[in-house]
C-alpha cells in the first residue's frame, strides 16, 4: 500500500516557503508473539497475531512477518486461512476488513463488513476456503466472499432459525456441505453455487444439542466439534461424547494417529485411545490449537501462546517455541535511545502494563517481573537515559537503574528500602511519575503523591535525596517533569491543580516555588500531559485541551508571572507528548496521530496518520528524536514507529553531496543534498553563475525538485549547488548533471 506518497510530496515542493520535514522510509516494530489463530499448509503456516501477519517456512525455519510496512491495512488481525492449491491467504480484523493475498505479491483490502451500517459487532473469527471462495465466520453471521474479484458475494445475519446476528466462532467445508459452529449449536447446510441461496432457513438443519462451540476439525470419518466444555465427534449421523473437561476449552484437535490434544487457558493434555490423559507442562496462556498433517499419521500440534509466539508439539514432546524476534507486547507508549544506541522502551502504569522491551542488535528482549522479581511489578511507563544506563518510573515498585555490564546488566531499584514513603493510602506503594536531567548529569524523579517528597533527586555522589517537601501532600499528584536551562523544575498535575515550578535554594538564592493555572494564565487546562523546552528556551505544554507555550519560564526565578500562550491551532486537541527537531519544528503526539507544527505552531507542515502512512495507531503517546541521525522513535499502544526525516543536526564542516547522480527531475522529484552545516543558505546556480533557486535550511540534510524560483522545471546541464552556513560563515559547493527526456 502506498501511504499518500502523493500528498507527501505536494508538502516538500513548498520547501522554499517552508521547510517540510521529508520522511524518508519507515520501519514498524510490533508484536507478533499474541498469536490469534493459526493457519498450517504443506509448506508450514500463517498466524495472525494482535501485531500482524507472520509465516512460518519449515524447511528453512524462516520466520516472515508481514505488517502495514509489507502492505497490510490493519495489523490486529484475529483468523487467518491459506488455500492449499493457490496458496491465497485471506486474514481478517478485529474491526471486520479482511486482507486477500495477491500473485503479485501485494493485498487487497476488503472493507465491506468494516464501513456496512449497523453491525452489533464485525470481528472476524474464523475463514475456510474453497473452490474460489472464502466462507467468513463473523460476530455477526456469515460473509461469503469471491477470490478472484475480492467481492462480496453474500452477507448472512441470520443463520437458519437462530436470532439475528449470531457470532459464528468456527466454519469448515466437509462432503459438500458448510458446517457453521456458533453460541447456539452447529449447523449445517449444503454447499451451493449461488451464496445468497443459503439465506434459505430451510436448507439448515441443526447437529445435536450443543451450544457455545469453541472449534471444528475435520477427521477421516466425520467432524471433531469442540463447545465450551465438552468434545464430541460427529460420524455417520451420529454424535459420540469423547470428552467432559474441567475448565473451558480453548480447542482441541485430533491427529490423524488417534491422539487427542486438548486445552485450557492454562492446561494442555495430551490423550491416547485406551490410556490415561497426560498434561503438557506449559508455562504460558494457550490461545489457539491446531494440527499440522506434515511428516506422517502423528504430524505436529501447533499451540498458539498469548505473548509467547508458537509452540510446536510432537509425539508429546515440545520440540520448538517459535518466537518471533518482535516485543513481546505492543504496548509501548515510552521508549528512549541510550548512549550506545539500545532501545528501551516502558509499557504502562495500569494492568496493561508489560515491564520493559529492550531492542539491541537487531534482537528484542523483554523484561518482565515474571522472569526478574527484582523489577517488583511490571508497571513501567517512563524512561529516561542517562548515558550508558537506562532508568524507568515503575507506577508502585519505585525508581529502576539498569546499568549495562559485560555479562548482562545490574538492576538497582529505589522505594521503601531507600526511605522511600509511597502514597497515603499504602506508603509501600510508590509511584514514580516523569524522569529528567539537570545540567549535572543528576536524574530527578516526580514522586507521585508520596509521603517523603514531590521530588526525588539522584546523583552518584548523594545517592537518593528528597526535595520539594514543602509542597502539599495534595498538590503532589503529579507526573510529566522538566528541568529547563536554568534548572527550575516543572511539574505537571494529573489531577487539575496546574503546573507547579521549582528550585531548590542556591548559594543565597532561596528556594523557588510556584504554580500556574488556568485561572492566572492562558494554559489551555490544569491536567498537564506533556513538557518540552524549545532551541529559544520557551516551555511547550501539552493538555487535554491543547498546547500552551511559556514565553519567559525564566521570569518566575525573579519572582514575576511569566507570559504563557494559548496555541489556537490544536485547541481542544489532547496532546501527549511534544518533540522539537533541528529546525525547532515541534511533533505532537495525540490521539489523532503526529502533527508536525512551525517553530511557533501558528501552522502546520506534515500530519501523519494511519490513513496516510504505516503509523500502527493514531493513539500516539511517545515521540523520541535522535537529531543526528534524524530518527523519530513513535510509542504506541499498537507497537513502536521509526520513521527516519530529513531533519537532521547539521555537520560542523559543511561537505556537501548529491544524489542521485545524474538527477532526472520527472523520475526521482528531489535531489538530496546532504552534508549542510547550521544555518545553511542554499544557492542552485548555472555555470555561468546566474542563480535559478535560493533557500535556507536547518538540517543536515535538504531538497531540490529542479525547479527555479518561478516554479518552472529548469533546462538540462550541469548545476553548482553552494551552502553558506550562516552560523560559521563556512561553504561548500557540489555539482549535479541534471537531465530532462
């Protein structure tokens, strides 16, 4: 799928008026360890994960994975079904679009279910293909679905006498019949040429008494129809009972051998006719059961985990976890880069959260209270580095320090064993809210609410130190932090009591201590979400109901009410975290995507959303930059983003280059022009010296469409680009052969 490539590239031909941030490629990073279902043919199988798509190759072991970067429309994926004869895969979504394979290589986005009115709900449950058709299992009923044109051929609400909009949670084709298995029974009807025809409710007929049915698997002989909790098979128009289990079932498949597998939330067991059931030992939540024919009459149960990939069982034995070298959650909604180039990334304060995800050499490793009790719980929701060593703001368990070593890494955690007195409710619960710097490398840490302090302070020297004690226990329900140029802290309220200002006493300063709101400023709300400090020194705020901008934050450390401005331009909009670039351009994270924002947001240069780019969510709630490179490291509650702009920190010796060489105009739009120093004046000139186009950029990195100033494409020939950085004073110059058809 291509992301709105041409939209793109009307904002950067308005580069001489504004300087656009060009985004140059995208790499998607989501989760596909939650396996929803599980699809096997004869060359491996497909899964459909709450991040993606992913193949399994068994005779190379190759694990593919395919997200929106590989051309899908959604990622939260929940069936998935390959055809054996075309190798067509058709994969469907939490919120009903299914996405068709094809030859070529790329998918087709089928939406129909997705945007039809009045649907109760449109998940996808379960695919079956056959003869050029799909048969789709819905929250709602059944879609009947032609291959070749990716039409709708029928859409049923209503199966046979059952009520209207009947969830279908399995289907399956056997001796020209399609067998349904739903909250009321399985039904049955034959299967017929025209789809509409099996609105009919005569040509159903129900099976047995059963109800809530979990799955189906077709046998030699008949039909293996797994409920709630009991499994039964239908053989010969009869129904035989083959198991009562104790908890729900997930699924239960039979091999081709004789041997049952069947399966809880928590339980796998593994049955041979005339022996005693045997439980698998599994540490993991089982969400899916499937048999795979390969090999021989036993073949291999493929055990779908919640976070943990594809567990692959034989005879018995587990003989690999497939785990794709992906997070082992999407939900990460704080990452950070460290000195040494890992990314770590938090998770959340609630249930939700997961601990903390590390990405180092290419490879995702996770950590999770589960494997390292030392972490204390998995409620990590902010990180901060501090050269090598990365800390994290666990929402009850305290401060974290991870400092690398050679064999792994050392976890030094800080609550009430450090003096620590958490909130008054349980002083043993410390929740640690936003995490920053000062100018001397020492990490302060927002205490939320806590009986000790508002602030902590750490330094190798000192260890842990309380601060802002004076600070009402009320009014420290606080979580974003900052620590501007002249060391006052902010700190944001989560509650509505504004934002509180802060410096210790120095020398003999005294202390500083202070609070803006609504009720004496322009601030857009009293919640505060978001700080950041600009390349001019104005603090940026975001809220629930917009940005805000302090003018002067260094008025209040001479005790005079700074100016703070309302930003018009996204009022109302809730904006959770703010970047600022080379350019001093502004990236605001809200629940409608990125905005990229002017230096002074009075207008808006790129947005980047689901609709026209990989973006995994409009949700998004973390934006870190790494300036020189130009990366933007995007947190999400649906997996991380790196997206690589333009906006890159300048060279501090301008040597510039051009590519591509030669530089076709109506082929390649842009010429880049890379290796500019601060400030640079870029001039596009002939050999004889007359100048065709002028602009200025604060980037590394900049941009020619091959046209002049008029906006007319300039003639064929040989072009000197020149820079003047206009900070040094310092230039560089380049040529570039320009050719037009």
């Amino acid at each position: 799928m291509k992301w709105g490539s041409g939209a793109l590239l009307l904002a950067l031909l308005t580069l001489q008026a504004q300087e656009v941030p060009r985004i140059e490629r995208w790499e998607l990073h989501t989760s596909l360890r939650s396996i929803r279902a599980i699809a096997p043919d004869s060359q491996g199988f497909w899964a459909a994960t709450s991040g993606g798509l992913f193949a399994y190759e068994r005779r190379s072991g190759e694990l593919r994975p395919l997200r929106r970067t590989e051309g899908l429309l959604v990622q939260d994926l929940t069936a998935v079904a390959v055809d054996g004869r075309s190798g067509v895969v058709v994969a469907g979504s939490f919120d009903g679009i299914l996405e068709v394979s094809l030859p070529e290589g790329s998918w087709k986005h089928v939406v129909d279910i997705a945007i039809e009115p009045g649907l109760p709900q449109r998940r996808i449950n379960s695919i079956a293909i056959e003869q050029g058709r799909a048969y789709v299992g819905t929250a709602f009923g059944i879609v009947v679905l032609d291959l070749a044109t990716q039409t709708i051929l029928a859409s049923l609400r209503r199966i046979g006498t059952l009520p209207l909009n009947t969830p279908v949670a399995s289907l399956l084709l056997w001796q020209d019949s399609l067998w349904v298995g739903t909250t009321q029974g399985v039904w049955v009807a034959p299967r017929v040429q025209r789809a509409d025809s099996l609105r009919l409710p005569q040509l159903w007929r129900q099976i047995g008494e059963l109800d809530s049915i979990r799955a189906l698997q077709v046998l030699p002989e008949g039909i293996l129809i797994v409920a709630a909790r009991t499994v039964q098979e239908y053989s010969q128009g009869q129904l035989r009972a083959v198991l009562e289990a104790p908890a729900p079932l997930v699924g239960a498949v039979r091999t081709a051998s004789g041997a049952l597998y069947w399966a809880s939330a928590r339980e796998l067991w593994q049955e041979y006719p005339q022996r005693r059931p045997v439980e698998l030992p599994l540490q993991a939540t089982i969400t899916e059961l499937r048999w795979a024919p390969w090999e021989d009459a036993e073949g291999w149960v493929l055990v779908g985990l919640e976070g943990q990939g594809v567990a692959m069982v034989r005879q018995g034995d587990f003989q690999r976890l497939l785990q794709p070298n992906t997070p082992h959650t999407n939900v990460l909604t704080d990452c950070v880069l460290t000195e040494e180039g890992e990314l770590w990334c938090a998770t959340d304060r609630t249930e939700a959260g997961r601990g903390l995800a590390r990405y180092e050499h290419g490879s995702w490793q996770a950590y999770v209270v589960e494997q390292l009790p030392e972490l204390g719980s998995n409620g990590y929701h902010r990180v901060l580095a501090r050269g090598r060593e990365l800390w994290a703001a666990n929402w009850g368990r305290g401060l974290l320090r991870i400092v690398p070593t050679d064999t792994g890494v050392q976890l030094q955690r800080f609550d009430t064993a450090a003096g620590i007195v958490g909130i008054p409710a349980d002083p043993r619960f410390v929740p640690i809210g936003g995490l920053a710097l000062d100018g001397e490398g020492a990490l302060w840490a927002v205490c939320h609410w806590c009986g000790t302090a508002a602030l902590l302070r750490w330094s190798e020297r000192e260890g842990v130190r309380p601060f802002l004690t004076t600070l009402p226990l009320e009014q420290r329900r606080n979580n974003a932090l900052l620590v501007d140029r002249f060391g006052t802290k902010w700190l944001g309220s989560l509650v509505g009591d504004g934002l509180f200002y802060f410096r210790e006493a120095q020398g003999t300063a005294g202390e500083v201590l202070g609070r803006l709101t609504t009720s004496t400023t322009a601030l857009p709300s009293n919640i505060i979400y978001a700080l950041a400090q600009d390349r001019e020194g104005m603090l940026w705020v975001g809220t629930p109901a917009g940005v805000g901008v302090v003018l002067n934050p260094e008025a209040v450390l001479w005790g005079t009410q700074p100016v703070v401005r309302n930003v018009s331009l996204l009022r109302e909009q809730a904006v959770y975290a703010i970047a600022v670039d080379v350019a001093d351009n502004k990236w605001l994270a809200t629940d409608s995507g990125i905005w990229i924002v002017t230096p002074d947001a009075t207008a808006v240069l790129l947005r980047l959303t689901t609709q026209n780019s990989p973006l995994p969510s409009d949700e998004v709630r973390s934006l870190f930059i790494e300036h020189r490179s130009g990366r933007v490291y995007v947190g999400t509650r649906a997996g991380v983003a790196i997206l690589w702009s333009s906006m890159r920190a300048p060279a501090s010796v301008p040597a510039i280059e051009c590519f591509p060489q030669p530089f076709l105009p109506e082929r390649d739009q842009l010429l880049t022009i890379d290796g500019l120093g601060e400030r640079s004046a870029v001039r596009i000139l002939t050999l004889e010296g007359l100048q065709v186009r002028a602009f200025q950029t604060e980037s590394r990195t900049a941009y020619w469409d091959g046209r002049n100033d008029q906006g007319e494409l300039v003639p064929a020939g040989v072009y000197i680009v020149t820079a003047t950085s206009l900070t040094s004073g310092q230039t560089a110059q380049a040529k570039v052969l320009l050719v037009r058809p």
